[in-house]
C-alpha cells in the first residue's frame, strides 16, 4: 500500500509534464472559422463542458497530490519510529543480557564465599569438638587419678582406725611418736603470778 502511494505520486509528476492547458485556456480558445464548419455554440458549449471537466481532475490530482505527500510523511515518521524501536529493542536486550550476566557472575561469587565461610565453620566446629573431646578426656582421667588417691587416703585412714580400735599389745615405736608429738606441743604462755597477800602487806 505504501509503496503504491510511491507509485500515484510519480504517475502525477509525469502527468503534470504533459498537462499544458488551463480550464482557462480551453475555455479561452478560438478555432479559425472556415466554410461548413461546426456549429459556433455547441463546440464553445463542448469546450466549457471540458474545461470543467478538466479542472475537478486537476482539483482531484492536487488532492491526490496532498493525500500521496501526507502519506509519504506518515511513511517517513513511521520509519523513523521503527528505527528507534529496533534501536531501543537492541538495547534493552543488552541490558538484559549485561544484567543476567553479571547477576549470574555475582551469584558464582555469593555461592564461593558462603562455601568458604562454610568450610570455616565446619573447621572451627570441628577443632571445638575436638578440645571438648581431649578435655572430657583429661578430665576423665584426673578423675580416675582423684578417686584413686582419694580411695588411697580412705583405705590408709581405715587401715589407722583398725589399728587404733585392735586390742594388740603397745607399740614401743608407736608410744615414741606420741610421747614425741606431745612434747612438740607449745607450751601456754603464762602471766606474771599475782604478788601474794604477805608481800603486799609488807609493802
């Protein structure tokens, strides 16, 4: 159809090189007069007829004209709008393929870092349990060795009460460690002796 509105408005341009009368210049003409010739008043009133004729095709082709120019403008928008479209198409779509790229770059980064943060975390959770597994150990054992020394202490103070509470015959060497321990014992510091009731009378 556009292409078409092309076509009338080179037709008209080659028909307005061949159009070379007026309505005027027909209505205007005067034919040499001759013996037998046409009837005067039906060639002047064929003239008119077509001289009206010929100017409405004239007022249609400048209408054509017009209509064929306003469409070659529509055509001429319409390209550019379509131009700009593409263009804007074009960049929206590497936009997008920017915009999917680097959210599938910042991804890979987010998903690296976590798998580090990750593996530090189980590291760190690791060595914990590791330190709580050696001091549950080494508490385990100080316990064995405190209810060892503990069982030791117990047993030796019931082998001294059982020996203390037997009716066996006297010990000299345990009598010596007594009499000893008793003679280590501090002695009570004493006052001075209030003076007697004699020696303050004398006084």
């Amino acid at each position: 159809m556009l292409k078409g509105a092309g076509g009338w408005a080179e037709s008209l341009r080659r028909r307005e090189v061949y159009v070379r009368l007026t309505p005027l210049d027909i209505q205007s003409h005067h034919f040499a007069r001759r013996l037998r010739g046409l009837d005067a008043s039906e060639v002047e009133a064929f003239l008119r007829m077509v001289a009206e004729d010929f100017e409405g095709v004239i007022r249609d082709a400048e209408r054509m004209r017009d209509r064929v120019r306003e469409l070659e403008a529509r055509v001429a928008e319409m390209g550019a709008r379509e131009e700009t479209l593409r263009a804007t198409l074009m960049t929206a779509q590497e936009v997008s393929d920017d915009l999917r790229r680097t959210a599938a770059k910042e991804a890979e980064v987010l998903l690296a870092e976590a798998e580090v943060k990750a593996e530090k975390v189980l590291d760190a959770a690791h060595r914990r349990v590791a330190k709580l597994a050696e001091d549950v150990r080494e508490m385990r054992m100080l316990r064995t060795r405190l209810a060892a020394s503990v069982r030791s202490v117990v047993e030796t103070h019931l082998s001294i009460l059982d020996g203390l509470s037997s009716d066996g015959p006297e010990d000299p060497h345990l009598d010596g460690k007594v009499a000893f321990l008793a003679s280590t014992k501090p002695a009570v510091k004493r006052g001075p002796a209030p003076p007697s009731s004699a020696e303050s009378g004398g006084a």
